[in-house]
C-alpha cells in the first residue's frame, strides 16, 4: 500500500469518526437537556389520581371527608377535612372515546409507525440508528393525547354529543386524522434533518 492510499483511508476513517463524534455530541446534549429538565422538576410529586365518571355530572359537593385508617366514630381518625363548597372543583372526566382511540394509536406507533419511518429514510436518504428512531416515536407518542383531545373537542364544537357507548366511526375518524399527523411528522422532521444526523 502506498503512502498516499495510506492518507486516503486514513482520511476516509478520520471523516467517518468525526461524524459518528457529532451524533454523539448531538445525542449527549440531549439527554443532558434532558437530565437538567428533571433535575428541575421537584422531587416529591404526587401522581396525579383520575376518576372517570362517563356520564356522571356532579353539581355542588358538601359534607365532611375523614381520612384516617379508622372508621369514623372511633376517635382515632388521623385528620378530618371539611369541604367548602364554593372552592370544590370537579375536574371534567376523560370522553368515552378516548381510551380506545389512545389504544388504536399506541398499536399503530408499536407496529406500523417504525417502518413507515423507514420508508421515509429511505425516501429521503437518511440512515437512522434505531435509538434515534425509538426516541423520536417516544417523543411523538408524548404528543398524542393532546391531539385526540383536540379532534373530539373539534367534533363536540361541531355539535356531536358521544353516546354512552363507543363510537367506533368516530373513533376511526379521529384515529386517521392521528395517524395522518403523525405520518406529516415524520415526513417534515426527515425532510429538514440536516445530512448525516441520527
């Protein structure tokens, strides 16, 4: 091998470090934005407690809530809390569509949703890891929820009331319009990644 071949794959080598260096550099400065964004957040949370009421309206509710491991009459109730009426807020319950709906969409994100982002690599010459595809499919599955509400929210402004049971047109409906999103995603974020990113 001659000196100048020798400088030619030594060059090659030293290009193909220093890419895989900047997806390193890209990656680690996102888990540590990441990692100062919990470090951020307090350390004691409580997880937030739902109740889904499909049809139930509650008005106003008064009375008085013992908490405590002891039944009440007893004494030995560690704290009684009266409830005021004016400040009891109800939080409105979860759409009868919506369990089925995020259901439909985290099948579609598990099975579907990988090889479409595939395909779009494919069609835009990209070549992702698959950590890099697994944390943008996370990161659009964070996103979902969001979504679905917005569309039943669109369709209760347009005056459909949800029956007590499911709707699976409807469910269907809103679930394409999901999956459009996230397909119109996938295909801007590829198109503007920069060459050689994931």
């Amino acid at each position: 091998m001659s000196l100048y071949e020798y400088f030619v794959k030594l060059h090659r080598y030293l290009s193909w470090q220093t890419k895989k260096i900047r997806v390193l550099e890209r990656r680690l400065r996102i888990l540590e934005a990441q990692l100062q964004e919990i470090e951020a957040q307090p350390r004691t949370s409580i997880e937030r407690i739902e109740y889904k009421f499909d049809q139930l309206k509650i008005e106003t509710l008064e009375g008085t809530l013992n908490i405590g491991i002891t039944p009440p009459g007893t004494g030995e109730t560690i704290e009684d809390f009266a409830v005021d009426p004016e400040k009891t807020v109800i939080s409105k319950p979860e759409p009868v569509l919506m369990r089925p709906i995020q259901e439909k969409v985290a099948s579609y994100l598990n099975k579907e949703a990988p090889e479409t982002l595939k395909q779009l690599e494919r069609q835009y010459g990209r070549s992702l890891d698959d950590t890099y595809r697994q944390f943008i499919l996370q990161d659009i599955a964070r996103q979902t929820d969001e979504r679905i509400r917005f569309y039943l929210q669109e369709k209760a402004n347009n005056g459909y009331v949800p029956p007590g049971d499911r709707d699976e047109t409807v469910e269907n409906e809103i679930f394409q319009k999901v999956k459009a999103d996230i397909e119109q995603s996938l295909d801007a974020f590829l198109k503007h990644l920069p060459s050689g990113g994931g």
